[in-house]
C-alpha cells in the first residue's frame, strides 16, 4: 500500500459524516493520514449507529444486571435470559427509521431480516416478531403510502421467513409526518450454549456466507446518522433490498453450522456490513484479520473495495470457522445452496488488512474502530426544552366539560390511535408455527408456548410518546411501566428489556435534554421492577430539515419487554366472559386528562401535563395482580391505557360481544375525566365465581384501592345509567375506521 501522505479534503471528511476533531484524532491512531478506503472504515464505525458515541456516557447508567441475564447489555449480537429448564430466551429490538422513510416496504422488510438474524446468529431459533410503528397524520396521502408499504414490508418477509408476529403498536401523530419510526424486535427460543461473535486463534479461517455483495446500503450507517432533508431521496442505494427465502436457508444452515461445533464465532452483516462484522469480531477476540476482497461473492463486477466493504446487502453472515474443518463448514452451506467464501484468516497482530488485486488497501486497528476501543465518546451540552414552560400552564379548569359523553365517546372512536389495527395485523401470519395462545384469547400481552415446556412467554412493546413529550423523565417510566403491566396482566411475570431510543439530532441541545431524562426515568423503573436492560438501539437524527421545519419527533424510547410464564395455564385474558359478572377497578382514578387522546383528539390541546404516576404505587399494583392470578381468583384483566375507562371496557367486550352496565360515581369531579382520563395503575377486573371473598382479602391484604363500577350485559353498553347503544354499533365503528384511510 502506497503511503498516505496528504490530508483528505475537508469537504471529503464533512461527506463521509466526520468533523475535524475526529479526522485528527484518526490520524494520531493511524500514524499518517488514511487513504479513502481507511477513511470510508472509520466513518461507518465511528458514526452514531455504529459506535453510540453521543449515548453511550448514559447508556452506561442503565441497570445491566439481574438474576436472569447470561450475557452483559451489548456483549452479544442480543440481550439472553435464562428462563430455566435449560433454555434461554434472546431478544433484541432495533430501528430502521431512515430507510423506511425513503423506501418503506424495504426499508421495513429489510428491518425484519436484520433484527432476526441478530437472534439466530446467537443459536437461538426466532419463534415470534413484534414492531413498534410510527406515522403522521393518517388523512395526509403520503403517510397512507408509508403505512401500505411498511406493513407489506413487515408482512412479507416474516411471513415468508415462517416467523410469526404476534403483537407491536402503532400511533399516529402529527410529528411524525416526516420522520415515520420503524423499531422491530425478535425473540427467540435456544440451549444456554451462546455462539459468539467473535474471532480468535491465528490462521483460523473467515468465511463470507450467505447472499453476494452488492451496492445496496452503502453508507448506510452513516446515512442513518443524519438529519433527513429534501435531498435525501437521492439517497436509495443506501436502502438495502432483501430475500426472506435466502434468509430462510441462511437461518437453517448457520443454526446447522453452529450446532456442528466447528464456528468459533458468527456475526450477522448488518450496519456497515464487512467492516463491522470483522472489527467487531476482531477487537473482542483480541485479534485481526487478513482478508481478500477479491474473494467475495460481488452481484455487480468491478466493485471498489470501499463498496464491498461498506456495503449492507442483506442475508450475509460472517464466520470464523475451526482451522482444519473448512470442509464440513463449507459442505453446511453448500446443503443448503448458499455461498460459503474463504475470504482470508485470523491473524494475532490485532490489525484488519484488507487486500483488492493483490494490493494492501487498508491497513487499520480493530480495537479503534469500536465501541469502547477507540471509537470517540461525547458528552453533549442540553437544556430543558422551552415548551414545557406551556405544558406547566395547564390546567383542567380550563377545559370546559362537554354534557353529551356519548357524543364525545362516539367521536373519540374515530381516532386512529383508539381504532382497531386489524388492517395491519390482518396482513402478519401470527400462527405460523402454532406457538401462539394470543390469536383466539387476546390478552393485554401476546403470549407464545414453548413446546416441550409447560412454560409461555409474554412479549410486548410500549411506549406512549405523548406522555415522554410531556415529561421525559416520567413518561419513560411509564412506558416501562406500562409494558410491565400489560405482561402482569396476561399472567406472566416480567424479566427483562430491551429498548429503541429515538431522538432528534443529539447536537440540538433540547432533544439531548428529552434524552438524559428519558435514560433516568428509565433506569428507575426498571430497578424498580428488576426488569435490567438486555440491550438495544439509539436512533438519533429523527428530525427532518426543509425550508418550513426542523422539528424533532417527540422522544420515543419504545420498551421491548418479556416476561416469563412458568405454566401455560396462568394465562389471563382480557375479555369479558359471562353476562352477571362483576367488574371491578383496581387502583384509584385521578381528577387527570393530561395528554389523554380525548384532550388530544376532542378538544384538539397539544401542550398538557403527563398524566398522573407514582412507581411505589404502580409497583404494588402489579404485585397484587400476579397474586390475584396465582390464587385463580380472576376472570379477566385488563389495563386502562389510552381512551381512558371507557375505551378500556369496550375492549373486555369485544371477543365475547358482552356489554356493561357502568355504574353511577358520585365521588369524582369530572366525568369526562373518569371516562376518558389516562391516569396509570388502574386495571379492570373480573372476578371468579366463589372467588370473591379471596379477591378482596388480597387486594385488602396488599392495601390497594378497589371499587366495583359496573356488571357485564348481554351486549347492551350503559353508562351511568344512560344507555350508549349496542356493542355491535361500537365494534363496528373500532373495525372500519381505520381501513377506510387505508384500503384501496
């Protein structure tokens, strides 16, 4: 390799994502300057996908220990849980806003296969996928573009893969008419025995296998690492395009290659493609690697060295095999019709040296490319945002209280945050492999059997952005809290997170505030419920710069959670069972309608206060709720979230067309409030036959607030003793009114 002895243009580092400071600090790493190739490397690494280098200060904070957990947060390709009998539980989710947004149905396909080999690279097989969805406003044409292509994109590739989705979100708002959020997660089913990614033992082979390289992707960690803006359509190539039957074979044969015993270590190519893989594996074995560009498997000819080794094709895998089982290794893949390419060797001078036409085109050190080496670490300046000055003015007194509640009920139901997402589920296989309990019995959490077992797992994603909008610190904890309650809920008990922070642009000083309160909230609910962080993803830069904005979007720190069921049978379901069933509430309504989707959608008030919380309180209603579940003294349960009371108890009817006769209150201030407030900790319950005397000696025992507001009907829905129709009426209205934005 010829030395590099000029500096590269400024204008060149500026492109590739770099700042002066970082130029020089690569250049005191390398001993001179880089060439392009060497540069191209470091920019990918070192950019805010790739090495977290404006996050990991507060990352750091988060609680990364429990009982359960087998490997640290960000060891491994995935977070791993020990959920007994021999099994551990891998889960992981991750963002693929950038790309969506350009091109949605790749964009969101190509999330999918990436997050589920991030699983199976560990020797788990995925068994469920959940997702996290963001969008703008639903009557705008391009976010009903968005939405069609996403969820084929979604839809597609899992169901081709044979991995069901068994549950996710979906919100609209406003200010995510630019910027769409598209987190996905995958969990998967393994022996305690992990697969590694890493790369050790000189002269120990690396093999390329999967799909060919291509030009898809490149660049795109670096193009996930900025702002959006008008021009950035100009940037497809950086959207990769993918093959759920090649990822298919690929999940087969490298499930079939790790349980062979001869890889040493196996890592998906995701962001960054090749120069992740062998960095990463690399720095954590301690080693190098000597590779061979001219061996990789290309889809185009004459592919430069900087293309092949940033590029981000999809279904690719790299492998540090067992020197001396080439053969076996290559006679997997080659079963399974897939490449399998001895592309170069471990070395042990801890260096990457990378070869194109018989020539050192780059020549780096791999434990200064990552994570911890010498990856940079920032520890940016913030301020509190200045619209929470009128989120403070907010008052309910303010607020007039409408005297037709059915009226506004009625009109409530047409909120697309409120109807039902049976469109976009309607297009998820979520019974292929016929694990799921969920489909037929819904439960706040969906829940999936593990076969062999007695036990289940609960899966959910949660977080309300308004209420992070609001106050970062508290909504984070309620999205923790939330996700742990839905687990509860469904019988389960929770275990551990996983979490997809997405942010602004952490250089705003404002969204870098929303992100450290968010990372304290966050941590202590998670101490609280010992729920420790698994791992994860930060998706900074979701903020779009045109001439007439430059608007983040709110601070969506979506929770993965999981949680263990150690008999199929405690599942609970939310529906209403039997006509003369008492319903009852469990915890205590607030005098609150603070960032509720009827102030949101009725009165059309943005800047209101985050809905009242207490952890201690929220943490003694679901212990009280795993004991009302262990002594079968429940029916159904279900959580009140958005909507409010009301929503909540249409919800219980909908499976079994029951109704409810909700009581008269005599001791609340508003009824709108009681209706349709979102105040937490609240759940609504029925109780067993015969079981009611040992419902109230626990709720009493554990000193929680209890109230018995109402009785399941046959179907006919009355509140306060005015009749609101039947429930039919009401079902239809949650079924249709999002599809007729949607279908064409």
């Amino acid at each position: 390799m010829t030395a590099q002895n000029n500096p590269v243009p400024s204008d060149t580092i500026e492109k590739l994502g770099l700042n002066t400071e970082e130029y020089d600090r690569i250049v005191e790493i390398m001993g001179r300057h880089p060439n392009f190739t060497e540069l191209s490397i470091f920019s990918v690494m070192w950019s805010e996908h790739c090495s977290y280098k404006n996050s990991i200060k507060y990352l750091k904070t988060l609680p990364r220990d429990g009982e359960k957990m087998l490997v640290e947060a960000g060891e491994e390709n995935a977070g791993l849980i020990d959920i007994g009998d021999g099994l551990a539980c891998a889960f992981k989710i991750e963002s693929h806003n950038h790309p969506s947004a350009i091109e949605p149905y790749q964009g969101a396909a190509t999330g999918v296969g990436g997050i589920h080999r991030d699983i199976f690279t560990m020797g788990a097989r995925p068994i469920a996928a959940l997702n996290s969805l963001r969008f703008g406003d639903i009557k705008e044409k391009r976010t009903q573009h968005l939405v069609d292509g996403v969820v084929r994109g979604i839809g597609d590739y899992g169901n081709c893969l044979g991995v069901p989705t068994i549950g996710g979100e979906t919100y609209f708002d406003p200010c995510y008419n630019q910027n769409i959020l598209v987190n996905a997660m995958s969990v998967g089913i393994m022996e305690t025995d992990i697969a590694s990614a890493v790369a050790k033992g000189a002269g120990n082979p690396i093999f390329i296998v999967g799909s060919d390289t291509g030009k898809d992707g490149i660049h795109g960690a670096t193009f996930a690492s900025a702002d959006l803006t008008e021009d950035s359509a100009d940037d497809l190539p950086s959207v990769q395009v993918g093959d759920p039957f090649q990822e298919k074979l690929l999940l087969e044969a490298s499930l079939e290659a790790i349980k062979s015993g001869h890889v040493i270590g196996i890592q998906d190519m995701g962001a960054a493609g090749i120069t992740c893989s062998t960095s990463e594996m690399s720095a954590k074995g301690e080693a190098g690697m000597d590779i061979n560009l001219d061996l990789c498997p290309t889809r185009q000819a004459d592919m430069k060295p900087f293309e092949i080794l940033l590029s981000e094709s999809q279904e690719r895998m790299l492998i540090c095999g067992e020197k001396g089982k080439e053969k076996e290794i290559k006679a997997i893949f080659d079963k399974w019709d897939l490449n399998c390419t001895h592309i170069g060797d471990v070395n042990d001078s801890g260096r990457l040296k990378f070869y194109a036409k018989g020539e050192l085109v780059a020549d780096v050190p791999a434990e200064d490319l990552v994570l911890g080496g010498g990856a940079p670490v920032y520890d940016r300046e913030f301020e509190k945002p200045r619209y929470l000055s009128d989120i403070e003015k907010f008052s309910i007194d303010n607020i007039s209280e409408p005297s037709d509640l059915m009226k506004v009920a009625f009109a409530m139901s047409e909120s697309p945050n409120l109807a039902s997402k049976r469109w976009i589920y309607q297009q998820y296989d979520s019974t292929v492999r016929t694990n799921s309990m969920s489909t037929n019995d819904p439960s706040d959490a969906p829940l999936i059997r593990i076969k062999g077992t007695d036990k289940a797992l609960a899966a959910v994603v949660d977080c309300n952005s308004r209420f992070v909008y609001a106050d970062p610190y508290k909504g984070a904890m309620i999205a923790v809290s939330e996700a742990a309650r839905n687990i509860v809920c469904s019988g389960g008990v929770p275990a551990a997170i996983t979490n997809c922070l997405n942010f602004g642009n952490p250089y705003n000083k404002e969204v870098y505030w929303q992100f450290v309160n968010v990372i304290k909230g966050m941590g202590e609910a998670c101490r609280k419920f010992d729920t420790p962080v698994t791992g994860g993803n930060v998706s900074f830069y979701n903020q779009t710069v045109l001439p007439d904005t430059n608007e983040p979007v709110y601070p969506t720190p979506a929770i993965g959670m999981v949680g263990v069921l150690e008999q199929y049978t405690d599942q609970l379901t939310l529906n209403f069972k039997g006509e003369g069933d008492k319903i009852f509430l469990i915890g205590k309504p607030q005098n609150d309608i603070g960032q509720s989707e009827y102030l949101r959608y009725y009165h059309n008030i943005e800047m209101s206060s985050a809905p009242w919380f207490d952890l201690d309180y929220e943490h003694n209603l679901q212990k009280t709720i795993i004991t009302l579940n262990k002594k079968k003294t429940l029916l159904s349960a279900h959580d009140v979230s958005e909507g409010g009371l009301f929503f909540c108890l249409l919800e219980c009817c909908y499976k079994g067309s029951n109704g409810f006769d909700l009581f008269d209150q005599n001791d609340v201030k508003r009824n709108d409030s009681y209706l349709f407030g979102e105040s937490q900790s609240r759940v609504v319950v029925t109780v067993s036959a015969g079981k009611e005397a040992d419902f109230l000696h626990i709720i009493n025992s554990n000193r929680m607030d209890i109230k018995e507001i109402g009785v399941v009907t046959d179907g006919k829905i009355s509140v306060f003793g005015k009749s609101f129709g039947e429930i039919d009426r009401w079902k239809k209205r949650f079924d249709e009114s999002l599809d007729k934005y949607l279908e064409k």
